[in-house]
C-alpha cells in the first residue's frame, strides 16, 4: 500500500484513516467475538457515502482484500479481515423517521438500539432481532429474524429500499421498481453485492409489549418441547417465545436459589394486550411446575436492550446453527441430552419461531430461502476467557452433529461460522445459482469476499 495512494485518500476523505502505527488501531480492530484477532492494514471509518466511494475506489486500485463493517457482530468475523481493507461504517449514525409514511431511513452504521430508541419516541419499531448491540446492515442483509418475526415477517420482509456502493465505485438505489434483482439479492444474499450505505423500512405500531421468561427445570425440558412445538404452530401471531437451554444469571432480577441453575425457559415477547397475552400463553407457562413465570409490560427498547449487559462485546463466541420444518421426538431427546451439558454460564441453545409472516413470503420472493422451516436453531458457546474457548467449541459442534440429521439441511447465514461452500450453498438452496448471477452482473471479480460467498456465475 503505497504511501503516496493514501495521502491521496486522505484529501478526499473526511473520516479517520487508522493505520497499524495510529493508536486507535487496537481498539478499532475489534470485533464483538473475542475470539476473532484479525490485523487490517487500513481501517476507512466513513461518515458518508462519498467517503465510502472513495474507500471502494481505493481498495480496489489497490487490490486490497476488503470487508465492510456495520455493527462488527458477526460470529464469524466477517467484518474485517487480516492484511486488508475494512470499510468500517460505525460512524454512519443518521436515522428520520417518517411518521406519516410509518418509515424509517437508516444510515448502516446503526445498531439496532440506535433504531428503536428514534422509533420508539414515535410509537412505532422495525422488525428487528433480540439483543440491541447488534449492527442493521449485517442483520438485515442476512434475513433478520426477532421478537415480531411471526408477527411482521423477517426484516427484510419490511425492507422497502437500498443506497449502495457498488465494486465500481458507483451508487445506485434498489427497491422493487429499481435493480430489482439487487434488490432480490440483498434481500437475504448478505454483504456479496456491495457496500449498503442505508436501508428504508417499513414500521409497525409497536410500543409496550408483554415480555418476561417461564422457566423449568431440565428434568421438564422433552415435555415443554413436545408441548412446545404444538403450541408455537396454533398460537396467535402477535405471541412470540423462543425455547431455550440456560444458566440463570445471578442477577437481582431472578430468585437467589434459581441462581447458575441449568434451566429450560421460554422468552416471550407479545404485543397483544395484557390481557390476550395470558389468555393465549398461559397454557404453555401452566404446563408442568415451572420454577418461574414472569411475564409483564416493558418498552419494546428495553426488551431489545435486555440481554446486552449479558453478552458484552469480546466475549469467546462459537456458534452453530440449522433450520428446522419440525421437532421429532428423537431430535427432542438429543436436545435433552445435550442441552443439559451446557459448558459454561452464558453458553444456550435458541429455537426461535419462524412460522406465521415470514412464512407468507416464498422460496423465491428473496434470496432467503427457508420460509417453510418452523424454527432456527442456534447453538451458542459463549466465555469470557479465552481458555474456555476449545470447550465451548467442542460442545457447540457435539450438539450441533447430533442435530444436524434431524434438520432440514441448512442454516441461517448469519447464525454461520465460516463453515466451507457447501454450507453457504446448502443455506441458499435453489436461490444459490440465482444470486451468483446477481454477483456476477455487480461484482465480476468477486470483489467483496469477505462473507458467506457467493462466487459469481
Ligand atoms: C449477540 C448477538 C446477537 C444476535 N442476535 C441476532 C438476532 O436476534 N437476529 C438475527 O437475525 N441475527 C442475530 N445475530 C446475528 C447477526 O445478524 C450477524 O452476526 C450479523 O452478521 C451482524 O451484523 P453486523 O452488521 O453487526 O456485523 P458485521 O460483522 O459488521 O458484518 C457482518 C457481515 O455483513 C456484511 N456487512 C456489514 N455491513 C454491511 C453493509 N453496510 N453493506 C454490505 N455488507 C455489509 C459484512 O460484509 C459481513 O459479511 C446476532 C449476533 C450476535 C453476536
């Protein structure tokens, strides 16, 4: 990288430009998952879009390995990358919100708890997903799946326009009227097509929801999963519960005894009122003796900020995943056996519902592909120290081989690792050879790589 190409960046970019020596670098290298340690050579952290023109042009004059950073969550440590280019877009905050319209335009550097606090003044939220801390971009170029999915649909169900920085250098807006194959492919394809330097959504009229956990002891876990599976197909759309394998947190919220206890819980989430909440969920939260059910109005922020003083940024992270159509009795039993070995006190296995909206749109509207399957499963080893790593890594693949086989035989790209061609294809399916057609028209040379790949035709 020659020094006389980045004094020439320089005096056409109005970011910061962090390099190696700078100080900055070390913590601007970082990415959520601790276990991740990547060296870029030039960081290009943006505050527009001409700065984002400028970062593209520049990486490709000089043939740099690039990845493009939103809110640096992802698993896998697609964000950034080692020796290359990081268009980092954390400086690009700005979000309007029209009431009227009920939608949102926002800049790729937010997280999702920069969205709902502008929504939420307004009455209004996005689909989004379950932890605040994670970036839009990332999020939604994947699929988005959260609190209101059966409700609203994934969030790219509720994705209305695209800006974008394409490999050339230049700009362009998809939406369904325009670069509608773009449009298509960003709809679930993921960051292959270019840089998104801002998403338009759609809002719903989501304010205070009912939420809080029921939780039982593991010896109850096959029977609230078999209760479970019935209950999440016949429920009404605007219940949301995942089903989870935990360790209480000890903290005040929960009693003292339950403290570091292996449990099986539910997470709700409804934005129903208080009282069609109980109606329709105190069925499953009735079953069996729960250990505990608390269930109560929260503003949806707070609910999406819930879990961040939990899973704080540089935790060891290791995560598995699969798509679900149905829940045998076999595969329940595996994850008996399995979830009760959680490996450490913030490791956990989800299974999020997929069915209601989401599965009104088809196989082929968007490049997601498994709108029939019933659940994403997600299992999570997760530690603060870096000792624990090769354990919860060894648990996290164990249960996810025991599951595998009952699966519908792919995953949710952003709940991947980087787990080889054969994973990304069998996550895309059918849509796998129409997205490298999309690539090849926008990215000939496979120029943004540094994702679950989509090689073009
Ligand atoms: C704690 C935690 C909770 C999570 N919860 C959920 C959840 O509830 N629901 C859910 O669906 N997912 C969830 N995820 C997964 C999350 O969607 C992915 O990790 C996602 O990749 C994160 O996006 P990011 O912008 O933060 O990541 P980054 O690491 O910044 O980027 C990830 C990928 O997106 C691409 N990308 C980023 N920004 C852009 C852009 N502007 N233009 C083009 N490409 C871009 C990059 O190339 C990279 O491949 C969670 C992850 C974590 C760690």
């Amino acid at each position: 990288m020659p020094a006389q190409s980045i004094d020439q960046l320089k005096s056409s970019f109005r970011g910061e430009l962090i390099q190696p020596a700078d100080a900055a670098y070390d913590s601007a290298r970082k990415v959520y998952n601790g276990m991740i340690d990547k060296r870029p050579q030039l960081i290009a952290r943006c505050v527009d879009v001409a700065d984002v023109m400028a970062a593209v042009q520049f990486g490709r004059d000089n043939q740099m390995l690039t990845a493009i950073r939103g809110g640096g969550h992802n698993g896998a440590g697609l964000g950034t990358c080692d020796d290359g280019l990081v268009i980092d877009l954390s400086r690009m905050k700005g979000i309007r919100v029209d009431p009227a319209a009920r939608t949102v335009r926002v800049e790729a550097g937010c997280v999702w708890g920069d969205v709902d606090h502008a929504t939420h003044a307004f009455g209004m939220a996005a689909p989004c997903g379950f932890i605040s801390t994670t970036g839009v971009a990332g999020l939604t170029l994947g699929g988005g799946i959260g609190y209101l999915t059966r409700q609203y649909g994934l969030t790219i169900d509720n994705l209305l326009s695209v800006d974008m920085v394409l490999a050339d250098g230049s700009f362009v807006t998809a939406n369904a009227n325009e670069n509608s194959d773009l449009f298509w492919a960003v709809r679930g394809g993921g960051g292959n097509f270019g840089v998104v330097t801002s998403f338009e959504f759609r809002l719903h009229p989501v304010s205070t929801v009912n939420f809080g956990p029921t939780f039982w002891p593991l010896e109850q876990a096959a029977d609230v999963l078999r209760a479970y599976r019935r209950f999440i197909v016949d429920a009404p759309e605007y219940v949301n519960g995942f089903f989870a394998f935990l360790v209480v947190p000890p903290a005040p919220m929960f009693p003292e005894h339950l403290h570091l206890k292996k449990v099986c819980g539910i997470v709700w989430c409804c934005t129903g009122s208080a009282e069609q909440t109980e109606a329709a969920t105190m069925p499953m939260r009735t079953l069996g003796q729960p250990l505990l059910d608390h269930v109560g109005p929260a503003p949806f922020p707070v609910v999406q900020s819930i879990f961040d003083g939990l899973f704080v940024p540089g935790l060891q992270w290791y995560w598995r995943a699969d798509n679900f159509t149905e829940l045998t009795d076999e595969a329940i039993a595996r994850h008996v056996e399995h979830g009760s070995k959680l490996p450490t006190m913030l490791s956990t296995m989800h299974l999020y519902p997929l069915n209601g909206a989401a599965q009104r749109v088809g196989k082929t509207d968007t490049a997601y592909s498994f709108r029939e399957a019933l659940f994403a499963e997600v299992i999570v080893g997760v530690d603060p120290d870096p000792a624990n790593a090769e354990k919860i890594t060894t648990w996290c693949k164990e249960y996810w081989d025991a599951l595998h086989p009952f699966s519908a035989g792919g995953a949710y790209v952003n709940f991947m690792m980087d787990e080889g061609q054969d994973r990304i294809q069998a996550a895309f399916r059918d849509n796998y050879s129409r997205l490298a057609t999309v690539k090849k028209k926008y990215d000939p040379t496979n120029f943004f790589r540094v994702n679950q790949n989509i090689r073009p035709d």
